[in-house]
C-alpha cells in the first residue's frame, strides 16, 4: 500500500539554520531608510530583518540584490524576489549551474561555470545579451560593475587576465594583462576608476582600471582572497579582506599598511563581507552557519561583534526541550557547543559554549588551538527545579569518562566536573560516561560508565553519593540510565541484555530483567512510567515500570534505531532510524497509526512538553527541523498501518513550499474519516440503543401531564345576570321557574373512521403485513416529535380510524426489533405507549392477546440476559475497587 506523506505530523519550519557558504548580498530600502541584508541558507533567502519565508526547490548556488529585488539562483535557474517572499521573475536559459551574479540597472547578469554570461532584461525576463568565453583562456571568476561606467563590466578570470565589457554594445574595450594568478573576487574603492582585485595567492591589488596602474598591493598569509570590502563615508579609509580560515584582515590604505587583525571571526571560511555605507558595520557570513554584525568604536581598529546570529558549524547530535513550556530546545552538536533555540524568536536563542578543561587556558589560545576543549556531548539531561540555584544541565562526553554541568541562567559550562574518585589523577583512555540523566528535582545526577560502573553525584556540591551494585552495576557497558519522577527507582540498562531496577537511596537491587536483545538506548516518561527500550535487533520493547513487565514490543524499522521520544500524555512512542524513517507507536492499541521517510536519516528526536511540535536533527544537516502535531487542528486517521505500508519520502520543513501537498493530504485525510460510517449493530447478540436524544421517547407516557402543565389557564367566567323579576310557576304554591337548559341535540363524538385520511405510517404498516419488512415504518416513527408519535398510535385504533390487522402489524415491528436488539429503548416506550391507549382492544381481540403474550416472552427473556451482564459487570468493578491488589 502506497502512502500519500505524512499523516500525524507536517512540516512547520528550521531553526537554527543561519548561513551557507554563498555570501550575502546587501541592498538598501529607500523608503524605510534601512540596510538589509540577504542570506542564502539551503533553498531559502533569509532577510534579516525579515523572517525566512521565501523558497526554492534547491539549494541557492548565488545570490545578490539591487534597491527593489533580490536574486538567488539554484543550479541554472534564476529567480528574482520582491517584498522578501514572493518570486515575481524567473529567468531560464542557461544549461549549467549559475556560480556569478551582477545586478546592472535594469538588468542582471548570470555567469555559469560552462563560461557563459547572459544579461536578462529584468522585466521581461528575456535574454538582451548571451557572451560565451573560451574556458581555456578567459575562464570567468568575478564580475563587477564599476562605478559612473556606463553599460560597462569588468570581469576577471582564473587565468589572472581581466577585460572591460560595454554591454549595451557587446563590444570588448580593454584587456588587463593581470598578475598571472587566478582573480577570485573584485570589489569597488570609494574612489572612482579604483578596483580592488583579490587573488588566489593572498594578494589584494588596488588597481587604477582608467590608467591601468597598481596604486597598492598587500599580501595575506591566509590562502586565496574570499571577499574584500571597503569602510566608506565615515572618514576611515580602511578595507578589509576575507580569507579561508575564518579570519579577517584589516588594511590602512593611507598608510599602507596592515592595521589589525580579526582572527576566527569564523570557523570556516568568511563566504560575504560587506560594510554598511556610511556607518562603522561591517557584515560577514560564513559556511560555519553564522551571520555577524561587527562596529568598529574601540581603540585599535579592531571590529566587536555587535550582533549575530549562529547555530551549530557542525551537524547536531542531541535535542531536548528544556522545561514545560515547549519554548527552548537544548542541542549538543558535533563542534562541541551546547546551544539553545528558541521555537517563538531566533532573539531568544542562546549558546552556552563549547566544552572546556580549562576555560582561562583557552580562552589564550583561542579556537583552532585549543588543546583544552572537550569533544562533543554524547548525552545530556536537563532539569528546571533549582537552575536558578545551581547547575541544572548534566552532560558526558565522546570517548571522555569526566561529565560536566552546564549552567542554562548563566549561559555557560557549570561549576563541577564529575568522574569517580579512582580517576581524579589519571585519565583512564578505554574507559568513558556512556549514559547520564538528573532526577526531577534537580539534585542529583546519574552517571554510567562504559566499565558497567553507575554513580550518583550532588549537583548543588559535586559530591559522589555513592554507586550501585557491589563494585559495578553491569557486567558490560551502560547503555541507558533513568530515574523515576518520585526518586524511589533507577534503572540501568546494561549492554549483556539486562534492565536492573535499583532503589535510590538504599543502592539495593530490587529487580532485573533479561531482555531478548542487548539495549542500544532507554527512555522513561515519568509521569506514565512506561520505559521505552531500542534494541540491537532494531526492535522496540515498551516496559511498565510498575509491573516490571513488556507490556508491548515493535518491530519494524531496518536500521539502528537512533532516538526515541514519547508524547506529552505518553500514548504515543516516536522512533527514528538509520532506515529514514520516522514512526509513531500508538501504545495503548500496540499499532503503527504513522510512517513516513526523509531524506537523511533523523539523529534525535524529540516532542514538545505541550504536544505540539516534534523536533528533528538529520544526518549532515546543521538545522533543527519543527514538524506540527496535525491532530491538534484537523481530523487524523489514527487507523493502524497495514503490514504492506510504503512510507512516501516527506521534504524537511523549511526548505521548500509544501502548500499544495499539505492541503492534498488534509483532503485526503479528511475525506477518509467521513467515509467511515458506524455500523447499526456491531455483533447480533450485542443489544443496542439509538442514537436519539432522550426527548424524543422518554415522555411518551407523561404526555397527558406534560399538557395539563402546559395548558393556559382560563380567564374566570363571569356569572349570568340574574332577571330583575324572577320568573315564578303559576299555581297556588309559588314556586320559582328554574333556567332553561342549553338542548344540544346534536353529538360532539364524530367516527373518525369515515372522515380521517390515512398516515404515511398507516399506509406502510399495512404494506409491511405482506412484505415483513419493518425498516420504513420504524425510521418514519424515529423522524417524528413525541406528541406526533401518540398521534399515529392512537390512530391504529378502530376509533381512531384504524383496525386490529394494523395493530397487529405494529406488534409485529416491536417484535422485530426485540429479535435484533437494537433500538431497545424505543421498542420499550413504543410498546409501553401502545399498552396504555390500547389494553381494552387488546384484551377484546384474540389475534392482538396471543401476540402481545408472544412479546411478553420475548420481553422477559432479553431482561434476564442483560440483567445477568449487569450484575457480573457490577461485580467485578466492585471487587476492583474493594479488593487489596
């Protein structure tokens, strides 16, 4: 079976993705008076400061902006952004992937690496001029537009050569024989005909293109020239040179001289460097997923950084929500930092360092020699009680037996660094902190060793409070650790195949469990106390702590299982695996209600404390990706998967628009559920009730006091004058002549029997005596109000127009539904109101008596069964609420 995406979860957004190798393009709004500055990160443009929600099906190889658009292209496609987010222009022509962009006026120029340049009229999005150049002696590496050159360029090549271009009449003007090296970048001087040329040997040559002079060189020990960019207008003639290490140059060109160096500015190389005009910023980014703002108002020369925004330089390796409000992710990556992002703003975000023996010692060396810095986090766990206190963040680290605090209200590495006592001289090399967590309190932290050795430490003091087992918990290498919410239990997992559950504070072992496969890693949610466990055999067993027992076991996945994560309210296990696929376990009915594939296999894993995010890290992939819980606010088929399921391949979020897709699904999704329609009856024995409100059946034999309550009350009558001479009886008694009587002759009881027309009821009880089919008159009499229903009974009688054939047809109808056992409470009030209008007729006609006896029977029979079921149910809920367990 073929899957359509996702069901449960759909892509939101990225977080901590800031920067790419392509460097930014700044332009300025002339009505908001403002610099902005363009970043391409994977396939989208983040315009600071605007948030990111402009994409492209790929990854942006280029970009560069003009005063009203901005252009990023993905392999030989261009595209031109307005207002930040919507694409107004696409632009395609080339046949190889676009490296070089230059906005010219009213038009833009593309170079690709086949060394063909395209200029495109912006509007029109047509092609005003195609040049193609010899790869083998003009190999085009920069562009430039020079300032007050009118319909000029200058490109520059990798044979070191540079030609002026007048576009308008694709003419060559003038050939600069260059340096013989490869031209990597040009930038414009504040002075006019001055270009500033970068090579690929580290030299900067400040070259007069009017004369074809150098007016000044100056050389870099850092490799090529990655950007240059020149401080104007505020007094300062300063130009500053990018290089691939991560470090910036800064040069005086008055005096010629190089005036200070900005060593790891980045961690890799500076990709974009531009300085704001006429203020003392300069903005730079770089591969190593940072963008920063640095002012120049100290002594020296030297920039500080004013503003930034950075994620992790290498991939994540761990995610955690920190605290209950669902706000911040804590993320341990691969270049040693633990950072936090914000899911509300990236102002939020904080970064918490890098791991430090010493942090005075590197502090002095600084980032590419630091001998002192810890390798990256393995594992990390984090508590809110006490943070504002002391440490509430334990980690252990890659290959490394000592594991540190973290600080989250200082932002920094904490006070303690915990290892047990037997190393606190020497290193140990084979033996490391495999697995630690910290109780719910934020007092104590537990840490396991690869040795199979399990301590407990203060986290206020850094005190060891002792171990378990003997002199070791496990035989083999801790895989997993947990402490329950009320501290009464840890529990370990060790790598020969054992879960052992230990008392907290009295170390003693209190039960161990043998499983069928050694663990990979376990997961507890407190507050169900449910464990989960990933096995070697790429299964999952789920383990009730209370019980000590497996309670549910999956398999399914193909590949080592990386992370688990569990639902707020711990119905569901979400597992991700080396296969690429992520799925949800719904725990209660032990089924696969969600599959779906990514492109990278996810890392870690982890969900919102409010349940309304999951939280992804992929292999390779420095971003954190939101996915929304869709049966939050829409209608989810939570079905269990059949065995044949195909996953389909679902984009991260963030990185492409997923509208269309989204909305399929939902419509899918949503059509699915109306389709499914209850059935009348689910088993026959079953009895069951209507889905009719109470009203409709349960007055029917109170009608009579329901209309005498509701009947108006009569204005008093007033009294007949009496005459003024009272009339008297001739005779020689007087006697008084008594009133006349009112002599109403004719009768007020009319046979309805001639006069009444017969009801839809009555027409199809009557058909029903021949065909034995009593649907259509029941689903008739389930459409119709109370005091309708007491209308066609009473008009079954002979008085009331009817016969005994008809009456012994609606008996028949109860009968029917006694004999299916659904609608039950409506044959009792039905049969109940018939009984009261109708006991003389009955009595007085031998067919409806025999019939009636018949329905008693059957009555009494079905009361007995279910009164039997009554019982044994109320028998047993007793017994469980009475009963010692």
């Amino acid at each position: 079976m073929a899957a359509e995406g996702a069901a449960l979860f759909a892509g939101f957004r990225v977080l901590g993705r800031f920067s790419g190798h392509v460097p930014h393009a700044l332009r300025y709004h002339g009505r908001h008076r403002e610099f902005y500055a363009a970043v391409a990160v994977g396939r989208s443009v983040h315009c600071y400061n605007v948030s990111p929600r402009n994409a492209l099906p790929q990854d942006i190889t280029c970009l560069a902006a003009d005063r009203m658009l901005i252009f990023a292209s993905h392999d030989n496609v261009l595209h031109a952004f307005a207002r930040n987010k919507e694409v107004v222009h696409t632009y395609e022509g080339h046949k190889a992937k676009i490296h070089l962009l230059q906005p010219f006026g009213d038009h833009i120029i593309s170079v690709d690496v086949d060394n063909v340049l395209i200029v495109w009229d912006i509007q029109s999005e047509e092609e005003y001029l195609q040049v193609e150049f010899d790869k083998a002696t003009f190999a085009v590496s920069a562009v430039l537009h020079p300032s007050t050159y009118l319909n000029k360029i200058l490109l520059g090549s990798e044979q070191g050569s540079l030609q002026l271009w007048n576009i308008r009449s694709n003419k060559l003007l003038y050939s600069f024989p260059g340096w013989h090296l490869a031209v990597t970048t040009l930038a414009q001087a504040p002075a006019v005909d001055v270009v500033a040329v970068g090579l690929v040997s580290g030299h900067i040559i400040v070259h007069n293109i009017k004369f074809d002079e150098t007016l000044m060189k100056f050389q870099q020990d850092w490799g090529p020239i990655t950007a240059i960019s020149f401080r104007t207008a505020d007094g300062h003639p300063v130009m500053a040179a990018g290089s691939p290490v991560g470090h910036i140059g800064l040069w005086d060109l008055e005096e010629k001289k190089l005036m200070c160096q900005m060593k790891d500015a980045h961690s890799t190389a500076v990709a974009g460097m531009s300085f704001v005009p006429g203020e003392p910023l300069l903005i730079t980014n770089g591969a190593d997923n940072a963008i920063r703002v640095w002012i120049f108002d100290g002594p020296g020369g030297a920039g500080r950084v004013l503003r930034s925004r950075m994620g992790h330089s290498a991939p994540p390796t761990k995610i955690r929500y920190h605290g209950q409000n669902g706000e911040q992710i804590l993320s341990a990556g691969q270049d040693g930092t633990l950072q936090s992002f914000s899911t509300v703003h990236d102002k939020f975000n904080k970064s918490l360092g890098r791991g430090s023996i010493n942090k005075k010692k590197s502090k002095k060396k600084g980032l590419k020699l630091d001998t002192m810095a810890l390798p990256p986090i393995r594992d990390f766990a984090s508590e809110i009680a006490h943070q504002s206190d002391w440490d509430g963040i334990i980690a252990c680290h890659q290959g490394y037996i000592t594991c540190t605090t973290w600080n989250y209200q200082k932002t920094s590495m904490g006070a303690h660094k915990l290892r047990p006592e037997q190393f606190s001289e020497h290193k140990p090399v084979d033996i490391y902190a495999t697995a630690v967590d910290i109780t719910s309190c934020g007092n104590f932290a537990v840490i396991g060793l690869s040795t199979g050795q399990v301590d407990v430490y203060n986290m206020q003091s850094g005190i060891h409070r002792g171990h378990y087992g003997k002199e070791k918990a496990h035989e083999g290498a801790i895989r997993g650790l947990a402490v329950d919410g009320l501290n009464q239990l840890v529990i370990t997992a060790g790598s020969e195949g054992l879960i052992k559950f230990w008392k907290f504070k009295t170390k003693d072992l209190v039960h161990c469990t043998v499983l069928s496969s050694s663990p990979s890693a376990i997961l507890l949610h407190r507050d169900s106390g449910i464990l989960g466990i990933a096995l070697d055999d790429f299964s999952i067993s789920v383990l009730d702590i209370e019980t000590r027992k497996i309670v549910r076991m999956f398999s399914g996945h193909h590949g080592r299982i990386n992370d688990m994560t569990f639902s707020p309210d711990g119905r569901w296990l979400i597992t991700s695996s080396m296969d690429c696929t992520i799925k949800t376990w719904d725990l209660p009915s032990g089924c696969l209600i969600d599959c779906f594939l990514v492109d990278s296999a996810a890392v870690s894993l982890t969900m919102s404390p409010t349940g309304d995010f999951l939280a992804s890290t992929h292999v390779d992939d420095l971003g954190i990706y939101l996915w929304s819980n869709r049966s939050l606010y829409s209608l989810v088929s939570l079905r269990p998967l059949p065995a044949d399921y195909e996953p389909s391949l679902v984009a991260l979020p963030g990185t492409c628009p997923m509208q269309d897709e989204d909305e399929a699904g939902d419509e899918e999704t949503c059509d699915e559920m109306i389709e499914y329609v209850s059935p009348e009856q689910l088993e026959e024995q079953l009895v069951t009730l209507s889905l009719l409100p109470e009203s409709r059946w349960k007055n029917l034999l109170s009608l009579d006091i329901i209309k005498k309550k509701n009947k108006p009350r009569e204005p008093p009558k007033v009294p007949k004058s009496a005459p003024f001479f009272i009339p008297t009886v001739p005779g020689l008694i007087p006697q008084y002549l008594p009133p006349e009587e009112e002599n109403d002759t004719q009768s007020k009881v009319v046979n309805l029997g001639v006069l009444a027309q017969k009801s839809d009821f009555y027409t199809q009880l009557e058909e029903a005596m021949s065909t034995n089919e009593y649907t259509a008159p029941l689903n008739l009499l389930k459409s119709l109000g109370p005091s309708n229903i007491e209308i066609e009974l009473r008009g079954l009688a002979p008085e009331g127009g009817g016969s005994p054939e008809v009456m012994l047809s609606f008996l028949r109808m109860i009968g029917m539904m006694l004999n299916k056992k659904y609608n039950f409470e409506l044959a009792q009030a039905y049969l109940a109101l018939f009984l009261k209008l109708h006991l003389k007729i009955l009595s007085s006609e031998p067919n409806l008596l025999e019939e009636v006896s018949r329905l008693s029977t059957q009555l009494e029979e079905t009361w007995i069964h279910l009164q039997a079921l009554f019982n044994q149910s109320l028998c047993v809920l007793t017994y469980i609420k009475s009963a010692l367990l």
